[in-house]
C-alpha cells in the first residue's frame, strides 16, 4: 500500500517536473523560469508588475519569455516592432480567448462568441461621429452641473477641502453616468457602490481577494447589477445597449452583468486621469502658469458663468500647451497591458531583423508604458514631468520621436492600440480637458501644503488604464468671483 502511494507519488512529481521543465530553443526570446516550479515569477509580478518589467528589460533586453503560474508569457518591449502584434495578419494571436477569460473572473459574464466583434462594431456607432458629439455636449452640461451642485448650500466664496482623487472621480464619474445612464435618482449609490468595486478589481482579477474582500466585493456587485438594472431611461445610451444585448439573444442575467462591465469601461480612467493632470499643474507652478496664459487667450472663455456653459467653443480652439500637458500626463500614469494569446505557432520579425519563434499555447504581452512610454532612449529623464515634451519649439504639436535613429510610429500608446484600443478616446479627451478648463476658468484652486507632493501610483494598478495614486492630494478651493482674477 505504502509502496504503491511512494511510486503514485514519484509518477506525479516527475509528470510535474516535465510540465515544468521548458528549455529555451534556437530562436526563442530569452527565458526566465523563475526558482519555484510551475509558478515561475509570479508573486514577483502580482507585487508590482511595472517594477518585475523594468527588472526583465534590464537583465534581457526588449524582448524575453517569462513563467507566470504556469503560462509562458513573452514580454515585447521594442515599440518598432508592435506592428508583428498588434497587427498580425497571420491568424496567430488572438485577443478574445484572454478577454474573456477576465469578463468571466470580474464580471461573471459569459457572452456569445461573435459578442466582441458585434460590440466593437455598436460601439464605434455610439461613441464616434455625431453621437459622439451629442454625447459630448450633454457631458458638457452635465459637468457644469456637478461641479456648480458641488458647493450648495455653502457661499460661493468659502473655501472647500478635499482629496483631489476623490475630487476628481467622483465629479467625472457623475458627470459621465448621467451622460451614459442618464440616472439622477441613484447616482450617490452608484457611485458609492462602484468606488468600492474598483478597489479591490485588480484582487479580484488575480484571484487574490481576502474572505472579507470577497464579501465586499460579491455585496458590491449585487448592489450595482440591481441599481444598474432597474428603471432604465428610455432613449438613454444604457437602454440602447441593453436593446444590443436583447438583439445578440443575450439572457436577462448576463444582461445585468454586462451593464457592470459598461459601466466600469466607461468610467474607470477618465476621473483618475483628470486627478494627475491637475495634480501635475498643481505641483509644477510653471506649467500651470503657461495653462493659464493659453486659456486667458482663449477669449470667448472669459467673463462666462458656469450656467451659461461656453466650452462647446472650446473644441474649435486650438490649445498645444494643454494637450502637450495632457499626453505628458498620460505618458507617465496610463499604463495598459496588450495581451495576445498565442494560438498558432508564429515567426516574430523585429525591426533590427532578428527573428522570433513564438510558441502556440503562450501569451504575448506588450506594456507600452515601459516602453514607449518610459523609454529614456526615446524620451530624456522620462521619470520627470515636463509639460513642453509634446510641444515644438514653434509652439505645434510634436508627434516625432525616434528610437536608435528610427521613427517612431508608437512614441506613447495610453489608449492601446490595435483591436482592443479605447474607443472612447474623443469622448474621454473631451470631458477631461473640458473639465480641467471649467476648474481652472471658474475656480481658484490651490494645495493646502504648497510643499506637498504628488502620492506614488498604486502598484497594483500597473496593466488596468490608468495608474491610480497610492494615497491622495488635498487641496482646496472656491468658486471665482469677479474679484479673483484667474
Ligand atoms: C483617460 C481616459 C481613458 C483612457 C486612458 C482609456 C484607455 C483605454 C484602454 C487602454 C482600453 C483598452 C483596454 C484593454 O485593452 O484591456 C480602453 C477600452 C475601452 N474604453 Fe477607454 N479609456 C479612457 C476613457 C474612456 C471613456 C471616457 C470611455 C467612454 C465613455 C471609454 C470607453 C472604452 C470602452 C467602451 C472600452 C472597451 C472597448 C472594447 O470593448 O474593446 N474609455 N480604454
């Protein structure tokens, strides 16, 4: 008996250590197993991915394969080479296998197969060309809206404290889902409700949520399914999805779940990106004066009340300084991962020539925040905030920048790139700019400390959207009045 449990065991290991067992073949990238079997590198890269990356970039270059709990995962980090991924035209990587897989894990969602391409497809519909536009302008009122309601019933004239995180999101997260759901009744819970969900959704993503976490977040997701279900606006962006699910033969329940899924694609990035670009204003007095002197150009913008909402000229007006702000800013703080599963075995051919084989059955994965993003090859001391980084001397939007003498086609990717890009970026560039214009034009906004610094990003947001603070910025403020100039 004790025999056979001793050779039962032995089989079991040996099967175990050839599973594990991979060795790296004539043109492979680089591999890096990790010491503990089968799980490779992965407590390393859960801890903080963004750190693990530069540490693998460092010892192997732009490209190497590593092991993550038993799935080989090949990191590109050479932007002149993104084409081979993110436009392959050999049927060898597939984007939807790994996207489903996290629905199911965050979301509990399970659509049909020909969903990703159909919602592509009503998306684009409803987020570019005149929709967008509609969409944008009642944003527009919206923002105006909850930022004016933000100071009743206090005199405009007193001082307000707050986080600039909190700020942010959670006047950008109303305006957003009046815009989308179009639902005043239940905003507060909503919000509330889904600040709580998207603490804790990189853990839940991981897998590594404690037994009180996971109550959280189960008690989280109910709420927000019921209060998201119940009593749609008609003719609202909402009903009009839900209409898409019903028409795609999607049933009652998983309707409900992807409502959730909207919600948080919707909402998740805009809040926190407009908190890092004041938060950047704030701490760099320099750039914010130069915002400032470009917006006083703007003139239609002086002399405006909030309620007479002038910023739909605001479109037609051309501001390099504050763009060249906010693709610094999105430079430094949005940080999505690409990932491809492999499905057929394919050659990768890199800009310098080198050929890689890529195995079937492992993933590729691009993480532009690295590089590009923080590439010092490509952008000087790309540890630093400069607010002119996009700016030509001529003051013109610059969109060259060059890697071991080439050109870059990908210099900065925040919104991805190739089939799961944001499809909200015209939308989302809008309703931030519009928002940080709207605060800076109607509002004196100062720190309370003058000393104090922007917080360190949250590790473990590193491969979500945008990065969030690891703490917070308090700040205050008030609304102008003729007296205060901006
Ligand atoms: C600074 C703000 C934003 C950034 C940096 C951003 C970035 C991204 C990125 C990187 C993705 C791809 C995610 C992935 O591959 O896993 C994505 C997807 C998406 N974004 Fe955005 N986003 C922003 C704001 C918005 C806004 C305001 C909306 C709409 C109101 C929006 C709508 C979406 C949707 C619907 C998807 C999913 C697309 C799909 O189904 O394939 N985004 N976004």
């Amino acid at each position: 008996m004790l025999g056979t449990a001793f050779l039962l065991l032995n089989g079991l290991l040996l099967l175990l250590l050839l599973y594990t067992t991979r060795r790296r073949n004539k043109n492979e990238p680089p591999l890096d197993k990790g010491s503990i079997p089968w799980l490779g590198h992965a407590f390393e890269f859960l801890k903080d991915p963004g750190k693990f990356l530069a540490r693998m970039k460092d010892k192997h270059g732009d490209i190497f394969t590593f092991r993550l709990a038993g799935i080989y995962v090949t990191v590109l980090l050479d932007p002149n080479s993104f084409d081979g991924v993110l436009n392959d035209d050999t049927n060898s990587l597939d984007f939807n296998s790994r996207r489903g897989q996290l629905l199911k894990r965050i979301f509990n969602l399970q659509l049909p197969g020909d969903y990703p391409t159909t919602e592509k497809e009503w998306m684009k519909q409803h987020f570019l060309g005149v929709k967008q536009l509609q969409l944008s302008s009642s944003m527009t009122r919206h923002l105006s809206d909850v930022m004016l309601k933000s100071f009743e019933p206090r005199s405009s004239s007193q001082w307000r404290e707050d986080g600039l995180f909190e700020l942010c999101y959670s006047l950008l997260f109303r305006a957003g889902y009046l815009t989308l759901f179009e639902r005043k009744d239940n905003v507060d819970a909503v919000y509330g409700e889904f600040r709580k969900f998207d603490d804790l959704i990189t853990k839940l993503a991981q897998g590594s949520l404690k037994r009180e976490e996971r109550r959280v977040v189960a008690t989280s997701q109910d709420r927000l399914w019921d209060l998201l279900y119940s009593g749609r606006v008609k003719g609202s962006w909402q009903q009009s999805y839900v209409q898409f699910l019903q028409e795609m033969g999607v049933d009652a329940d998983m309707q409900k779940k992807a409502q959730l899924l909207q919600l948080w694609n919707t909402q998740c990035n805009a809040g926190p990106a407009a908190f890092w670009v004041l938060g950047f204003l704030l701490t760099h007095p320099e750039a914010m004066e130069v915002v400032k002197s470009e917006i006083r150009g703007l003139s239609s913008l002086q002399d405006t009340s909030l309620q007479r909402r002038p910023l739909s000229q605001l479109e037609a007006k051309s501001t390099p300084v504050f763009d060249s702000v906010l693709s610094e800013t999105l430079r430094l703080t949005a940080a999505v991962m690409i990932n491809r599963e492999v499905v057929k075995d394919k050659i990768l051919r890199m800009a310098d020539g080198k050929e890689y084989h890529l195995r079937r059955g492992d993933r590729v994965c691009l993480f532009p925040f690295l590089s590009p993003q923080m590439d010092p090859q490509i952008h000087e001391e790309p540890q630093m905030f400069k607010y002119d980084r996009f700016l030509n001397e001529d003051k013109t939007v610059k969109k060259e920048f060059y890697k071991d003498e080439k050109k870059l086609k990908y210099f900065t990717l925040p919104w991805g790139a190739g089939k799961s890009i944001c499809v909200g970026k015209e939308f989302a560039l809008k309703a931030i700019k519009q928002f940080v214009f709207l605060f800076l034009t109607h509002f004196d906004l100062e720190l309370c400390s003058p000393n104090d610094k922007l917080p360190p990003v949250n590790p473990s947001r590193f491969g979500f959207g945008m990065l969030q603070p690891d703490g917070d910025l308090r700040v205050k403020f008030r609304l102008k009045t003729m007296q205060h100039e901006m």
